[in-house]
C-alpha cells in the first residue's frame, strides 16, 4: 500500500528531517482523514524545517499551516503559505497568541523540546482549543523515561501526565469524592491513543455517558445506571 510518508523520505530536499521509522506507519492511521481539508494545523519545534515541506505536501493547499519554535533562526525557514512563529511553549502567554493568531486547530503537534514541563504546558493550554474531533499529538514521548529531558522511571512526565489524564476520562465513574473529585476533562477527552513514543488525544465535548439497552426493538437509554455514587456498577 502506498505510504506517502515513506515516499516523502526518499525525495526531501536540503532540509533534515529525522522521524522514528514506525511513525511513519502511525501518520496515516491518525491523520488520514484529515488530508485535503481546510484544517488548522500546529507544529511545535522546527529545528531545519525538514517537516514543513512533508506536512504541506500531505495536507494539500487548504491548509492553515503554523510552525512554533523557540529559536529565532527558525524564522527564516518559512515557506509560501506557512507561517512560522517565534516563542516558548512552556510560555502560557506565547500560547495564548498562538490561538489568538491561528486557532482554534485541528491538529497539534508537538515535536518541541520534549521536557516534560514543556509537554505539560503546551498541552494543558492548547488542548481546550482544538476544535471538536481535533487531535494533540505528542512525539518522542520516550523521553519521559530519559534523565536528560527531566524524565525517568516513576518520576513525573508527559507519559505520567497522559496516565493521570485517563483517571480524569473517567472521573464520571466513582463515588470517592475526598480523594477522586470529578474532573472537567472527563467531558472533553474522547480518545487516548498510546503507539510506542506518541500519544494522540482527541478532545470530543461530550455530556455524562449513556448506557443503552434493547430488548424487543426498544431502545432505552439511562445514564442513572451509569451515576457510580453509592452503587456498584451493573457490568
Ligand atoms: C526535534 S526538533 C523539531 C523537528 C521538526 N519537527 C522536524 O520534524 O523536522 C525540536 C525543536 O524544538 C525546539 N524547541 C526546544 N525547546 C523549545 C521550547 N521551549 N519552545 C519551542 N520550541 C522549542 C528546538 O529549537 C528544535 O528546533
């Protein structure tokens, strides 16, 4: 099957691109039905550009294209119809001018600094601002197992941070109010997806879940089965 990725790999220009291998396997499974659309897309961390090209090119000319980095350098490696921004995203008020300027997104991508910090913070400001159905991609998400970007076994991270956010997806579910009080990220994240070294999210704003049951043709929907309080759960 042909992967426009791979393809990419083997006609880049004098801009350096490095990606882990498998990403390249991952891209079109989470974003391909984003192709050709007029979406929003942010990219944290430019280094040499070497994405830019391959995104425009996967995206196509409908595309609201937005490179971030902290180094301004990085400023001069923007192309026709991209727009690059200069700042830090552990800043909340340069994020806060990225969404003034270029949100709400479909689409982020943070391939930055890769500090857990850095990860924390971009995310924690950026997400509420994806569009329904958008998607927060976190790259190299193995160096929260690294020393060297404040990671490490146990220690706080990005990939702590994403296992502390599927508690707070579910925090519809439980009666321990003192210790597990509920979270208002349970009614935005629709979706973690954990492939070795990314993370996808995907914010989906929803109501408390439904169950539904049917017998006979009859549809019943009930969400006080699904109210945990004080009850056991009827699965
Ligand atoms: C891995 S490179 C990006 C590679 C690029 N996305 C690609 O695929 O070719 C990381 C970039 O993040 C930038 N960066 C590091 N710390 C940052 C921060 N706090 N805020 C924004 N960008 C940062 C670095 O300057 C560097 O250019």
């Amino acid at each position: 099957m042909p992967n426009y990725f791979r393809d990419y790999m083997t006609r880049t220009g004098d801009r350096m691109i490095l990606k882990m291998d498998h990403y390249l396997d991952i891209y079109p499974r989470l974003l391909g039905h984003l192709q050709h659309r007029d979406l929003r897309f942010l990219e944290i961390g430019i280094y040499k550009g070497g994405s830019m090209p391959m995104w425009q090119g996967y995206f196509g000319p409908g595309a609201h294209l937005v490179f971030a980095d902290i180094d301004p350098a990085c400023r001069d490696l923007a192309l026709p119809g991209t727009h690059v921004e200069i700042g830090d995203q552990a800043d909340p008020a340069f994020l806060r001018d990225l969404v003034a300027g270029h949100g709400p997104f479909d689409l982020i991508l943070d391939d930055g600094g890769h500090k857990t910090d850095q990860q924390i913070t971009s995310f924690r400001h950026l997400f509420p601002h994806l569009r329904p159905g958008g998607i927060y991609v976190v790259e190299d998400t193995h160096t929260s197992y690294w020393p060297g970007f404040d990671g490490g076994y146990g220690k706080r991270s990005f990939i702590g941070y994403t296992k502390w956010l599927i508690d707070r997806m579910h925090s519809w579910y439980t009666d321990e109010d003192e210790i597990f009080p509920f979270h208002p990220l349970a009614r935005e994240i629709g979706e973690i997806r954990f492939f070795d070294s990314i993370v996808a999210i995907t914010r989906e704003p929803h109501g408390m879940p439904t169950a539904l049951s049917s017998r006979n043709g009859q549809v019943k929907r009930s969400q006080a089965m699904m109210r945990a309080r004080n009850r056991r759960s009827i699965f």
